[in-house]
C-alpha cells in the first residue's frame, strides 16, 4: 500500500508539472543584453541605466516596472524621452512597454532608460548591481548592471 501510494504521488507530481510548466519558474523568454550604469558624482541623486531586452518567446511581454534594492536607490522607473514644443523632456512611462515575440526594446540615451532615483551611494565605476524587470504576467527577470566610466554613453543624464 505505502509503494502504491508512492507512485500515485510521483506520476500526480510529474502531471503537474507537464501540465502547469510555467508555475515550475517565474522567468519567461525575455533576454538582456547590454546592461549598464553610469558612474555618478559623488553627490549625485540620480542615475541612468540602459540596457536591452529581448522577447524570445512565442507571445508579447508588457514591462510593467522596474526595481532595485534598497540599498542601491530608493525608487527605480522607466522613462523616455519626449518632445514638448522645442524642448526635450523626460516622462515616466506608466503603461508598461509591449516587446512582440522575436523583437527587442533598447533602453539608451535619447529613448527609454531607467532611472534611478534617491541613491543611497554614488554608483562608482567598476561596481554592480541587481535590477528587476517585472512583467504583466506577474513574471520577472533579475540581471547585474555593470557600472562604467562617469559619462560613458554619451555626456552626462539629468533630469
């Protein structure tokens, strides 16, 4: 009796598992690439990461939100960049970003980016740090962002 109910519980166990795959990881097919920092100032409040992520899956991905660890920044979000009239300004995006199966979005200068706000040390050149990308699936995707050189990817990023 006790071996029966042994293989009842391993083929339900390995059923669940065929039929519910998803439930087994939280991560999806997106991909990053490309992730990266600028080194700030030691004052500095602020920062800009970029980075690119790609959907390799077979269905759109929504990113919704970003976040990072306390210790790094009291707030993470998603910004782009918009024309006002003549000027340049810089909005949160609240909608989420669609990325359609087989493409990819770059979060660079001049386009979206993350922006890091309420640092708690200045980001210093050489150093690391984790970033969560969550998704509407209720899905997300840790990656490192590697911080380069004070101004590298073209001047400097305020706001």
């Amino acid at each position: 009796m006790t071996i029966n109910r042994y293989w009842q519980s391993l083929v339900l166990a390995l059923t669940l598992q065929l039929t519910f795959p998803a439930t087994a990881s939280m991560e999806h097919d997106a991909m990053v690439h490309n992730a990266n920092a600028r080194a700030t100032f030691a004052m500095a409040t602020t920062a800009a990461v970029y980075l690119t992520v790609m959907n390799h899956g077979d269905s759109a991905l929504t990113l919704t939100s970003v976040s990072v660890a306390d210790e790094i920044a009291g707030e993470a979000q998603i910004h782009t960049t918009v024309m006002e009239g003549d000027m340049m300004k810089m909005r949160q995006v609240t909608a989420g970003i669609d990325i359609e199966p087989g493409a990819m979005v770059e979060f660079k200068p001049g386009g979206y980016h993350v922006m890091l706000m309420g640092l708690v040390n200045p980001l210093e050149k050489g150093n690391k740090f984790s970033l969560t990308l969550h998704f509407a699936d209720a899905t997300t995707k840790t990656v490192e962002i590697g911080v380069g050189a004070e101004g590298s990817q073209g001047g400097h990023h305020h706001h």
